[in-house]
C-alpha cells in the first residue's frame, strides 16, 4: 500500500465552479468572494470574515489593524509553525514565547500570565492541531490586562470550544486555506474573521492597498488580496467541511483505539472538540519509527521539529530565547500520520498495524 498523508478533494462540482468563473470576467474582490465571506463567518458564528491571500497575510494585516506596533509585545506559543510568530516581528513587536500544555500542545494559560509586562499588547493563542487552546482563562488574562486576543485558527476550521466554533472567541481570529487544511481554496488563501466592524474594515482596506473607495487610498495598504477562483473553490469545500470533520473525528477514533498503549495518542479535553487537522502520536522512537513507516509506504511528516524560538530567523533578530521545557521535548517525540477524511478503514487498519508491527521490535 502506499498512504499519502493528505488527499486534495476535487470533484465535478469544484471543477465547474472553476470554470463559470473563468467564463465570468470577474477574478478578484468580487461576487463570490462576498459570498464565501458571508458563508464562512456565518460557519464561524460570527459576524465578519475578511478573505486575505494567505493565513499568514490574515495574522499581519490583524496585528496592523490592531494598531500593535514597534515596542509592544505579543505572547506566542513556539509549539507551531513559524508564521505564528513571524508576522509579529514583521510589524516591528516582539514575539514572547511560552510553554504549551502537555495534554493538548496548545499554549498553557498559566504560562501567558506569567509572560504578561506593560508592553504586553495581545496573545496569540493557536488552537494547534485542530484542538482549541483553553480559551476561557485566556480570554480572563485579557481582560484582567486590556489585551486583544488573536486566535491563530490556521489549523481548526470547525474546532470548538465548549460548544463555540473557534473563529468568534477572541476579538480576531485568522485561518488558512493552504491545500493540506481541512478546507481549501487548491492554492494560498485566509480569512480574517472578528465580530469587531472596525478591524473588519481596516483589514478590508488594508488588503486592498488601503482603498477606500476606487480613487482614495485611506490607509498604507498592500495587495494581500483574494481571488474569485479561490472563492468559488471554499464555498463548494466549505459545504463539505462539516461532514469531513465528522470523518477525521471517526478516524482518529480508530486510531486511538489501536494505537493505545503503543503510542502516546492525541487528547480530547471535555471541553474540546477536536477536528483532526492532523492526527499526532508521540514517541520517543520517533526517528526509526518514521523511517520505518516509510518503508512500508505509508508517509508521515513532523509538526514541527523545531520549535519557534530555535529558529534562525527568530534567534538572528532576537538572540537566544529561554527554554521552553515542554516544547523542545514534543519538538523531538511528535508525528503525524496519515489523516484525511477520505482515508479507508483498510487505510487506517494498515498504518495502525505497521505501528504495532513496529513496536513489536522496539520495545
Ligand atoms: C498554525 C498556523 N499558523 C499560520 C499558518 C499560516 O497560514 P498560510 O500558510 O496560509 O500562510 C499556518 C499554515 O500552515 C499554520 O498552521
């Protein structure tokens, strides 16, 4: 067998939808890119998503109409991908890294609390893996210090926490629609999503260079725009988004169950629900056990190998940041399997067999 770690889903649909646009005339900022905004708030329950060309370019333009500027300081969690924090030095603050839960790998509230200083001006909680971070206490440390709260749901559409979809708990929240999420546009594209009209409308100019209307530039913009093609592509994905996640939730089920006692497996809090953006085990054999896995053609990746605050482009700017106890040690034991909602049982059953396989040998 040979088991990729992700499956793009394309269909007729997808395809013709495609298609009517292209005949269209209209490509950028347009119809459809209203449409899939109304739709994907209207998923997030909230009451605005602003569509950007990429998660990345959503946290940045965030930051920007949060007016956090040179001199502040935003907490991060360093167990994630780099353009959690990335955006943040871009505008000129300073990303201040903490430690995650060891349950969920999401940021540990303590952790912000004790990070909190007077230039503190936002947290960037990441609901990593498709697990939402503890919001509650988050949205407490908030409060209690007059912060604004970024949720980075890059990797969640759908997740929710105690009966929330992520997106509408913060005062921003950004997504991607990179190909490997769990809903895509089949190449680059975000949203920014917030209840708040006044950032929705600042991140609306400032992806369009700032326009206010046709001839009058309010603001120092960029052209982080979205296309018609994208939107058109999300809707029809965005359709199917609930009954995927429903799939990925099955899967990790069967995994759980076979993996346990092999492996460290992925935790749902009470709280949680979880959707599966990847499926993570933990093993401190996690090298030969990669390896070996490739050798029986199933693929796995590292989410991610080194965390934030190790990396050169952090560590050139900023010196070397603290040690970050749980994050360097899960930066060296996590993987990700094979998870996508069109995965067999048959799929599942050889990948968790091969683990067990594994073990067998290296006890
Ligand atoms: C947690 C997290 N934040 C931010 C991003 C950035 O999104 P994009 O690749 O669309 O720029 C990603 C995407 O991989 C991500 O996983």
């Amino acid at each position: 067998m040979n088991i990729p770690l992700v499956k793009v889903y394309v269909d007729d649909e997808i395809k013709k939808a495609v298609l009517e646009v292209l005949d269209s005339g209209w490509y950028i900022l347009h119809e459809k890119t209203r449409e899939f905004e109304k739709k994907f708030a209207e998923f997030c329950n909230a009451k605005n998503a602003v569509c950007v060309s990429s998660g990345t370019a959503g946290i940045f333009l965030s930051l920007l109409a949060l007016d956090i500027k040179r001199g502040d300081e935003v907490i991060v969690p360093s167990f994630s991908f780099v353009s959690t924090a990335t955006p943040v030095l871009e505008i000129g603050a300073k990303p201040v890294f903490v430690d995650v839960d060891a349950k969920t790998y999401t940021v540990d509230p303590e952790k912000i609390r004790e990070a909190v200083t007077k230039r503190t001006k936002a947290i960037m909680p990441v609901h990593l893996y498709g697990h939402p971070a503890n919001m509650d206490p988050i949205m407490e440390i908030a409060e209690d210090n007059d912060l604004y709260v970024v949720e980075d749901a890059c990797q969640a559409h759908g997740a929710e926490y105690k009966g929330r979809r992520v997106g509408g708990i913060g005062h921003v929240a950004c997504f991607s629609f990179y190909p490997s999420k769990n809903m895509t546009v089949c190449g680059d594209g975000g949203a920014v999503v917030t209840n708040n009209e006044e950032i929705a409308e600042t991140v609306r100019k400032l992806r369009d260079h700032g326009r206010r209307d046709k001839y009058v530039f309010e603001l120092k913009g960029y052209n982080l725009r979205f296309n018609e093609i994208q939107a058109a592509i999300g809707i029809k994905q965005l359709e199917k988004l609930p009954e995927w996640n429903e799939s990925r939730r099955n899967i990790a089920r069967m995994y759980n169950q076979a993996l346990d006692g092999l492996v460290t497996t992925p935790v749902e809090e009470p709280w949680a629900k979880h959707v599966y953006h990847v499926y993570v085990i933990r093993t401190k054999k996690r090298e030969q056990l990669k390896e070996f896995l490739s050798h029986q053609g199933i693929s796995t990746i590292v989410h991610y190998p080194v965390p934030i605050h190790m990396q050169p482009a952090i560590t050139s700017i900023l010196g070397a940041q603290p040690a970050l106890n749980n994050t360097e040690k899960f930066a060296k034991e996590v993987l990700s399997i094979p998870m996508c909602p069109t995965l067999t049982k048959r799929e599942v059953e050889y990948v968790s067999e091969k683990i067990a396989e594994f073990f067998k040998d290296h006890k």
